[in-house]
C-alpha cells in the first residue's frame, strides 16, 4: 500500500531582488568559528557554490537549515554533522538538499554532498535535491518558512565570456544549471510564481526510493 504523504512543502524560485526584499529570520554561517545548524520558524543562508545547504522538517513543528563548508575538516567529521542534523529536530520527515559542484580545485565538494544525500535517503520520507551546480560561477541562497512550508530558492549563473549574473527564471534555467533534480513526491515546485508540474517537467519529478524508517 502505498504512503499518503500528508503534508507537502513549497520550493519556489525567485529573482536576486525578490530573494532580497523577503528574506528574513536566523541567518546561518558557514565558518567553523560560527554556527552553521540552525533550528528555528525562519531561517536563510546565502552564497552556496561548492558548499551543501538544506534543512530537514518535521512540518508543523520544527524545522532546521545548515551551510556546509566543503573543506577537508567537515569531510574528516561528516558523520558527526549528520547526527547533528538529525538530532535537533525529531521525527524529521521531509528535507531538501542543494549545492556542490565538480572542481578540482574543491574535491570534497561533491563527496560530503553525496554523504549527506545518502543519509537523508535513508532516515526521510521525502526529500527534494538540488545537486551539483553545472557553472563554474552559479550559486545559490535559501530561506525557509514553517509557518506556510515554503523553501524560497534563488540561483544565479552567469553564461560563458559575461558578466551578468542571470536568476533562474525558467524551467529549462533550472534544468541547466543543476546537474540533477528531483523533487520529492508531495512537494510543489514554482518557478517566478508560476507551479512547474509533473506533466509540465516529468524529468523533475522521478521519485527516488527512501528507506522506510522503523
């Protein structure tokens, strides 16, 4: 029989200037010397390049974010983050995940992003993922909301020989500059206000299975 999903969380696309004016609660660093876990109704973090952002959610409840440094000491230690993560907030049921990209110059990039992954797979529900961005400049910032369920995401990426840093605003922006995307059964995805669908963007949707948890 198949799980009724419940609840479903809102991941939406927006512009640097929209990202901007509606952005609001804990910020989250991402420098060992700063907190970079943080459990509350509101929180964001900017500048993912060839770091891994997300949060885990209990909805209705409580949920938590982090930014991730992809050095060699938070890949040495990545076991005790993801305890970390799942210790703050109980029961968690859905997540997201984005960020990492394939450089040389950053070889724990795309390895903490697929050892977070993994643990998300097997102790969530559902979980939407971002991964790997495709430009070498792109980034991305986040907020998330508990009160209405909403992940707020703006991308940026600048096209070869230019300057000017380009916000996601299409489907096919989002397919190009990210690697892979999957959003989790029950998640609603928009893009400058506009909801992308299954039909719409079957290759968005695969769902991937999650072990159950006990």
């Amino acid at each position: 029989m198949k799980e009724k999903v419940s609840f479903k969380s809102r991941i939406t696309f927006v512009d640097r200037k929209t990202f901007n004016k509606f952005k609001k609660g804990t910020p989250i660093f991402f420098k060992h010397d700063m907190p970079n876990i943080i459990k509350d109704k509101i929180f964001y973090s900017e500048d993912i390049r060839t770091c891994t952002g997300g949060g885990v959610v209990t909805p209705a409840k409580e949920a938590e974010g982090f930014h991730l440094l992809d050095d060699v000491t938070n890949y040495k230690n990545i076991h005790d983050f993801i305890v970390y993560i799942f210790r703050y907030v109980k029961d968690a049921q859905r997540g997201l995940l984005l960020g990492s990209k394939e450089l040389d110059t950053r070889p724990y990039s795309v390895k903490i992003f697929e050892k977070i992954k993994d643990a998300f797979y097997k102790r969530l529900s559902n979980v939407s993922i971002f991964e790997r961005h495709t430009y070498s400049n792109s980034q991305t910032h986040f907020m998330y909301s508990l009160k209405d369920d909403t992940w707020t995401l703006c991308t940026e990426y600048r096209m070869p020989d230019t300057e000017t840093l380009i916000s996601v605003s299409t489907p096919m922006d989002l397919k190009r500059v990210f690697g892979k995307i999957s959003i989790a059964e029950g998640d609603s995805l928009f893009i400058k206000g506009k909801e992308i669908t299954p039909e719409m963007m079957p290759e968005f949707f695969k769902t991937r299975k999650t072990v159950k948890k006990k």
